[in-house]
C-alpha cells in the first residue's frame, strides 16, 4: 500500500488492521474513480481562482488527472490494492507526475467531500439512466398495448375475474414505468446539490470558489452547510434506492405475471428462447430463468437501502462506519439496473397466447357485466349484484370477451385506454429528463 495520507511518524501500522480499514473501498471506488477525478480537477482550478495554487499548476494537474482518466479507461492505470483508496491513488499519481504541485491537489478538501461529490456525480448519472430505462419500458408498453390487444382474464385474488386484455396489461404497467421515471428525475433533482469544498464537515479557511465548483460540476446548486452535507450521508443514497426499488417492484410483479404465465397451467406467454434456460438434469426443462432472477433483484436494492439505514444511528459530524455505505449502494443498483436493462427488449418481444387466453374466459366472469348492466336499468346494485351471483354460470351466455371490453368505457378501462394522454405524459417527461 502507498504512503498513507495520514500516517503519523513513529507509529507502526499493522497489516491486519489496515486490511480492516480499507475493505473492499478500492474496489468500490473503481466505479468512482472517474467522477473524483472529474471534481479533483474542478477543485484545483477553484484553487487557482483564489492564488492557492498558480495557474501553470493548475493547468499542470489538469493535464495530468486527463491522462489519469485515459490510462484508468484503457486499463493502463489500475486501481488496486497498492493504494488506501481512490483518492490516495489520484494524489499519490499527481505527486509522482508532479513533485511539489502534485502534493497541492488536496489543499482545503477532506476525503469526505470528495466521496461526497463523486457519490452525488455517480448517481445523478445512474439517475439519469433510470430514467431513461423506466421511460423505455413505458414507451414499448403502450406500443404494444396500441398494436397487440387480445382477450385475457383478470385476476384479483389469483382468481378468474371480469375480462380483461393485454392492452389493459401493457397499459398499466406503462403508467407505473412512467411513474417510476418522474420519481427518478425528482430524486436527481433532490441529490443535484454540491457538497465540494465542505471538507470535513465544518468548512476550512479558505475563501474557496465553490460557486465555480457547482457549476464546473454541472450541479444545480450548492449544498451549502458543511454540517449539513455530513447530514445528508446516508439520506440521499437510500433516496436513490428508494427510487430504484420502486421500478423494482413494478418489475417484480410485471415477473410474477410472467412467471405465472408461462407455467403449463395458464400457457398464456411464450418467452423469447434467449430469455430461458435448460435444466441440468431434466432435458425436457425450458426455465424462464431471466425472469425469476428479475423478480429476485428487488431484494438486492432492498438489502442495501436496509444497510445503509442501520448505519445512521449516529451523532452529527462523519463517523467512519459511512464507509460502509458504498457497498449496498453500488451492489443495489448495479443488479437493479441490470434487470431493469433487459425489461424493454423482453416486453417488445414476448408472444401471447390468445386461444390459451380466450379459452380461460369463463361464463361467470361476465357477472359483475350483467350486475351493472341491470343497475342501468334501474335495479339497485346491491340487488342486481346478488341476481348476477345467483346466476353467475349463466352470465355469459350469448357474450364474447369482445362485448364485454368494449362496454368497459370507464376512464382508463378497455373501451377508453387513453393511450394517447399517457404517451403525451411519457412525452413531456422525456423532455425534462433532457
């Protein structure tokens, strides 16, 4: 391990603690790296604003952290167990390069508000992308809720129902993905505040640029209390989470249909093959395996918003039990986005079964029909609902699954999707997320 950054002289370190105390955090900060690096460079020109630093410095460390970037990028520079952490890895390469200059770098700045910023960067962009999965989703929903509408029960209870259709299905789930996409860009709008330049929490005494800062970062504002920033430690990563698990249990139950589904006992949807796998001993076996392991992935975001929580049982200011904090946050959305990457192309390409569908419509799932249909003519419901029930294996003499959809005129139901106000929504939210 490099020379520690805050090695005392005549204390020994011992390889057992130190082990403790980095963790997995260089690996962790892999993901990071470029986003420190980024903010690196915006608080040394902050420096050279204020004469901390001269500007033949300042464009020397800039230089220096772009070939960091491109040899981090093309591997030529790894992120290993030779550093404490990324932040040591980005000064101890400055120095190296730099002598004197190099050794700069760090002035007015805690690794607490570096992780802090490069967090906040990481996630806006993972935010950004989100966004842009749950509005895919939506957009291939009410494509096919457009083009591909066919008969199919509705359940409640796991139990047959009224008459229902894919488009009501496609159509649902696509106002749930849009849903999933506002909250995403809300929660982006929350985290986009810069904490650079709080340092340990209590601010330095230096007249540092942090006005530059935010904006050379690309942040709406600055986060402006030192004391605060440390507050929010925690809070704004189960935040983001909290974002992410909510397209996650969409997609969790949007699973479960299909897990249902595609058993033999409904046969209603043929999977795409590349989507199931075999079995290892039983060779007439096709699994839909990518979709049990999407209905899984919840609980990954789950376990890590749960971690991060049972660690804020603390005073104000930064406690080192934060650390811990990196791993539920990176594990949750790096198994969490990648279900959520391959939810459009399976939607556009998974196949209905209609006869199988149509076949599973039942007589009696006409009745709550019939019972409406008699309180139309003037038969209070509560009667008309106890004639329908009486003779609800009668309901559906005479009556096709299309009759019945097509009656359903209620705002939003089968004779009145307002797909168009749905994409028009879906629209003006692509448009804000640019």
């Amino acid at each position: 391990m490099s020379d520690l950054l805050w090695q005392k002289p005549g204390v020994e370190t011992d390889a057992r603690i130190m082990r403790f105390l980095a963790g997995d955090d260089v690996v962790l900060d892999r993901e990071f790296f470029l986003h420190d690096v980024e903010a690196s460079r915006a608080h040394v020109e902050g420096l050279a604003r204020i004469g901390v630093v001269t500007q033949n410095e300042c464009e020397a460390i800039a230089r220096e952290l772009g070939v960091l970037a491109d040899d981090f990028n093309s591997g030529a520079f790894v992120l290993d167990d030779k550093y404490e952490d990324g932040h040591s890895a980005i000064e101890a390469r400055l120095t190296e390069r730099l002598g004197d200059a190099g050794r700069k770098v760090h002035t007015g700045r805690s690794r607490n508000d570096q992780i802090l910023v490069a967090t906040r960067l990481w996630l806006k962009a993972k935010l950004g992308a989100l966004h842009a999965l749950c509005a895919e989703a939506a957009r291939v929903c009410l494509d096919r809720a457009a083009q591909d509408s066919v008969p199919m029960p509705g359940y409640t209870h796991l139990q047959r129902a009224v008459v229902s259709s894919t488009a009501m299905w496609y159509a649902g789930y696509a106002e749930s993905f849009i849903d999933d996409a506002r909250r995403a860009l809300d929660t982006r709008a929350w985290i986009d505040a810069n904490p650079l330049g709080t340092a340990a929490g209590y601010g330095v005494n230096l007249k540092l640029d942090r006005e530059h800062t935010t904006q050379a970062l690309g942040f709406a504002r600055m986060q402006v209390s030192p004391v605060a920033a440390q507050l929010a430690r925690g809070k704004f990563e189960m935040a983001a989470l909290d974002a992410l698990g909510t397209a996650l249990l969409d997609l969790r139950r949007l699973a479960w249909d299909l897990s249902l589904f595609t058993t033999a006992e409904f046969g209603f949807v043929h999977l795409p093959p590349e989507y199931t796998t075999g079995s290892s001993i039983m060779p007439n076996k096709r699994n839909p395996d990518v979709v049990e392991l999407m209905r899984a992935s919840y609980a990954s975001v789950a376990a890590g918003r749960a971690e991060i929580e049972q660690l804020l049982s603390l005073p104000s200011g930064y406690q080192r039990d934060l650390q811990f904090s990196k791993g539920g946050l990176y594990h949750g959305f790096a198994r969490g986005m990648a279900a959520l990457e391959l939810l459009p192309d399976l939607l556009a390409r998974m196949q209905w079964n209609a006869p199988a569908m149509r076949t599973a419509i039942d007589p009696a799932m006409y009745a709550t029909d019939t019972a409406i249909e008699a309180t139309v003519a003037g038969v209070p419901f509560r009667d008309a609902y106890r004639q329908a029930a009486a003779a609800a294996n009668e309901a559906g003499q005479g009556r096709t699954p299309e009759q019945s959809l097509g009656a359903r005129t209620s705002p939003g139901a089968a004779a009145d999707l307002r797909l168009d106000e749905l994409r028009e929504r879906l629209t003006r939210l692509a448009e804000s997320g640019k």
